[in-house]
C-alpha cells in the first residue's frame, strides 16, 4: 500500500474547479454498469489527485 504524501500548500487546488470536476463526471450518462464504473472510477480519481 502506498503511504499517503502530505499537500503541498504551495500547490492548493481550488475546491470550485474540483466540484466542477466531478460534477462534469457524474453528470455523464450511463446507460450500463460498466460505463456508471467508469464514471465513478474517473471522479474519484479526480478527488485522489485533490487530495494527495
């Protein structure tokens, strides 16, 4: 398992673009499971890359 780094507070991200972010995402239609999955998977890569 990969130890979790510390933010670099010269490097905030701007909580308003994230929730765009994501809200772009989810927004996506997903007519099967496999296409909600990868929805799913890409915004919380989203909110991965925010927070490490």
């Amino acid at each position: 398992m990969v130890a979790p780094k510390p933010l670099d507070p010269r490097q905030s991200a701007d909580p308003a673009q994230i929730a765009a972010q994501v809200n772009e995402v989810l927004s996506r239609p997903a007519n099967t499971l496999k296409s909600e999955a990868a929805n799913l998977e890409e915004a919380h890569r989203i909110l991965n890359e925010a927070l490490s």
